[in-house]
C-alpha cells in the first residue's frame, strides 16, 4: 500500500470514528405481519404461518436446528422461497462453500425482486470486500457494515488507531424472511458451523422460528440497520464494476461441481426438512418466545448494567430453583461469575456446565481465562465439563435421511436419542450458547459466558418458555455430555484431573504440550480477561 493510501485510510479512521454517533438514517421498518386472515396479495410463507398461528394464539412456533447440515438446508430453503423481503444479520460471513452458495441464493432472491438487507460486522468478512460492493450495486440489495475499519487491509493496523471503538463487534445472528419466519441463535455462516465434510465441526444450536417473536427480531434489526455504528457499504468498499456479480455466479457453480461441495449440496436435497417447510408441515413446539438484545449503542460504550443482556440474564433466565445446564464453547466466569454459581448452587440447584477442553478449543487464548476458575467451581459441588476433541465421521446418505425422517419427532416425544443432536454428530469444537433452567425454560442465542459477551460486543437470543424442549435438552445434556466430554473433578489435594467416561483420570492437561502448557501459563498472568 502506498504512503499516500495508508495516510488517507488513517484519516478515514479518524473521521469514522467521529461520526459514529452523529449520523443519521431515514428509518426503513421489517415488513409488518399481514393479520390474522389470509391474504391474497401476501407473501406464499406469510399466508401459510398465519393460518397455522392463528390456532396458537400469542405463541411462537420454533423448531430447534441442532443438525449442522439441516440449519443451512433450513436458511437456503427459507431464502429460496423469500418473496417480498430478507433481513440478514450476522458477525462472520465466510467466502468459502456455504457462505457463496448462501450469496448466491441472496443474489437470486434480489433478481426476483426481493429486498435484501444485509448487515455485517466488519470484523467477519475478510476477503469479501469486492462481493459486498458488487452485492451492494444491485438495485435490491443494500450492504451495511457494523462499526466499520476503514483501513481494509491488513484491518488490524485500525486498532493502533481507534482500539475502543474497534473492538467492540456486533456478535448478532439472525435471517429473516418476510417478516414471518427467523432464524435465531449461534451459527455464523461458513463450512465450520455447517459441517462440510473436510473441515471441521461447530457443534451449535440455532431456532426457526415464527409467530408474535419474529416481529421483534425485526425491530431489533431495525435498530441495528439504523443505528450510527451501521455504515453503507458503499461509503467503505473499494469500487467495482458488474464483473464482480458474475464471479460470484461462476464462483457459486464451480462450488457445486467441487465432488466435496457437490455431494454437501446433495445432502441438502435429500433432508426432509426442506420438503417440509416449502409444504408447511413442519412440526414446531408452540411456546411463549421472548427475545432479549442488547441496544446497539453498546458498541460504543454507552449502556451498562442493567440495561445489556448480561445485565437482564436473571430476567432472562429467571433465578434457577431446581437445575441450570449452561453450554458455553467460550466460558470465562470471571470472579463475580464464580460467585454467583456457587451461591446459587449453596441454594441447592443442580447446576452443570460444558465448556470446551483445550485440545477442542478453538481459541486458545480463551482457555487460558477459563482454567483459573476450574478449581472454584468443582469445590462448589458444580458439574464441569469439557468436550473433548472429537474425530469428524461423516454419516451417510442413508443415515442423513433416516435422521431428517425421525430426528424432528423423537425430540418433540422427548427421546434422549435424537439422531440430530448436535453433540453427537462428531463436532470438533463446541461454539453453542444454551441455557436449560429447571427444565422450563430454554435460552438459545449468541451469548457467551464471558467478559466479552458482557461488557463489549452486543448479542441476542430468544428465551422459549417450553417445559418440553428444556426439558429434552436437560436430558440430552445429561445422558450425551458425559460420554463425550471431561468431567473435572479433584483429588484429596485439590488438584485438577480429567475424567473419561470409563472413569479413568488424568493428572495432566489432554491436548496440551510443553509449549502450549508454558503459553497458556504466560496468559494466565497478563492481565487480558477483560477482553476475552
């Protein structure tokens, strides 16, 4: 990069960061639900969820995606048969297999007319910059990147600059479809989160959703689309021309002729949840679904306390009684969080957590804010787990269809055995976000449990008031966790061992060697919880 571009991306900095607060948009609000009768001149999914909802007054009907490869079948059939509008919202959006065959079913909604809003964190778009502008171009498609770097590349020489505005990111999830259908929970878009077979697994948990909850993911979209972090595409991005679209086209084909790409597409044809919703006969659990968002301006530093996620979790969650399961791929408690487990746990609730063990872990620097809490928590009498490194086995076409056939059903039945489950599909990384309270309640979102989900990125999630479905992710949770995790627990001395699910203990750390040990014991003494 020439002097010249660095000093005028440098001055960008500058300048973004000063408007950030100061710029205004015209509102542009989620498309309003059509009412309770049918109507001919809405939307094919809009007369279809009417029709059922209206049998289920004030409830929500959601349908938990825990199979990795029926969450993208679930988003690609829902942009598929989008029609008037398609809020996309989200913190990484990757260049690879899912994320170009998802922009190109974007594309192909915009050539039939849709309006298309795509909201992305700056921070999770790396390599896409031409796509965006190009996307951005067609005349229903408007791009907005969330709390924008203005240096493009490398974007890290923007923190030397603007570090406090910059690293605090959007980590919102949300696709919704005419206003009448959402999709809500922890799954970014990329090959990771939707089980590609050459790569690797995000074990995670996402919700469809319909009914009275998905006009307030629409408004919490609006707010974020017009808030002052939320910067037009155009204002950023390096200008192309056209040819930019029809690589994309290209680029979408050649991922379909790919033989790994090819039989993954397969896969998608043969789920029956496809066939199920363009039908609409997809079986959901009726509830009463709450969402919880923090307001944007977070990202700037302006609300505390009560007023984010973090503040509302007990409103939330409400204040466990009998049981808390938490599931958290990144989990630092902090002392306060520590604190509060261990009081609620002198008050006799059963609590269980999973977490990822080093040798999963993805991020490792994480790890090394988690593992000072381990012995607070096992000597508060609380479960803790964490998920080891799984080896990737890619079912077949026939188990692929025997699960999209029975998972749906076993779980509304409440079977422990639900062939979809996430946590037995040979994930190698846990990167869900679940709560399961007193087998009540069910939170699903974007939340970690931890400093940075609390006090600098913004995040979502929907509560499903459902003693069925909590109640069968607390039973997932207890017959499927300790097979294939660590449980913690201590000697007589106090010393942390890791237990397999023979009951064989280890006395060091699996997965971690001499240098791993010495880096992660480093970290441990660096002041850094605050930003992880």
């Amino acid at each position: 990069m020439r002097l010249s571009s660095w000093l005028f991306a440098i001055a960008g900095s500058l300048l973004i960061a000063g408007a950030i607060g100061r710029a205004s948009r015209l509102p542009r609000h989620a498309l309003p639900p059509a009412g309770p009768a049918p109507d001919v001149s809405g939307t094919t999914l809009a007369t279809a969820i009417t029709k059922i909802a209206a049998r289920h007054k004030g409830l929500s009907g959601v349908y938990l995606l825990s199979d990795a490869l029926e969450a993208f079948a679930t988003r690609m059939a829902l942009v598929r048969h989008a029609e008037k509008t398609l809020d996309l919202q989200y913190y990484i959006w990757r260049g690879d297999r899912t994320g170009t065959l998802l922009l190109e079913a974007v594309l192909e909604a915009a050539d039939r007319g849709v309006r298309v809003r795509l909201l992305l964190d700056d921070n999770g778009i790396d390599g896409l910059d031409n796509v965006l502008f190009a996307l951005d171009r067609h005349p229903n498609i408007e791009v907005r990147l969330f709390n924008p770097f203005p240096i493009r590349w490398p974007k890290a020489i923007g923190y030397a600059f603007d570090f406090r505005r910059l690293n605090r990111r959007m980590h919102n999830k949300s696709l919704t479809v005419d206003g009448h259908a959402t999709i809500v929970g922890g799954r970014n878009i990329g090959d990771e989160y939707f089980g590609v077979e050459d790569g690797p697994l995000f074990a995670d948990l996402d919700v469809l959703a319909v009914g009275p909850v998905v006009a307030d993911v629409g408004t919490q979209f609006d707010r974020y689309w017009n808030a002052s972090s939320a910067f037009p595409a155009r204002l950023l991005l390096r200008r192309v021309g056209p040819r930019d679209l029809r690589r994309l086209r290209r680029r979408s084909s050649i991922v379909e002729r790919d033989p790994a790409a090819r039989r993954y597409v397969e896969a998608l044809r043969d789920l029956e949840i496809v066939r199920e919703l363009a039908e609409s006969r997809l079986p959901m659990e009726w509830a009463k679904v709450r969402l919880f968002a923090d307001d944007p301006t977070k990202a700037l530093g302006l609300k505390a306390g009560e007023t984010r996620l973090a503040g509302l979790l007990e409103n939330v969650i409400g204040t466990p009684q009998r049981e808390l399961q938490i599931i958290s791929g990144y989990f630092v408690p902090g002392r306060i969080g520590v604190a509060d487990l261990t009081a609620m746990r002198l008050r006799g609730v059963d609590i269980s957590i999973l977490t990822n063990a080093y040798e999963a872990t993805d991020v490792g620097v994480v790890h090394a804010g988690y593992a000072p809490y381990r012995k607070d928590l096992v000597a508060a009498g609380i479960k803790l787990y964490e998920m080891r490194a799984q080896t990737r086995q890619a079912p077949t076409r026939k188990e692929r269809r025997r699960g999209a056939r029975m998972g749906v059903a076993r779980r509304l039945r409440g079977s422990g055995n639900a062939s979809v489950s996430a946590l037995r599909a040979g994930a190698t990384t846990l990167h869900a976000k679940t709560f399961s309270v007193d087998r009540e309640r069910l939170f699903v979102g974007s939340f970690n449990f931890d400093p940075r989900s609390v006090d600098l990125n913004t995040e979502m999630g929907v509560l499903i008031e459902s003693p069925n479905l909590a109640g069968i992710a607390a039973d997932l949770f207890r017959k499927t966790v300790p097979q294939m995790a660590y449980r913690i627990v201590a000697d007589d001395s106090g010393h942390i061992l890791w237990q397999d699910a023979a009951g064989r203990r280890l006395a060091r750390e699996p997965g971690m060697g001499i240098a791993s040990r010495a880096a992660i014991g480093l970290l441990k003494r660096l002041n850094i919880e605050w930003l992880l």
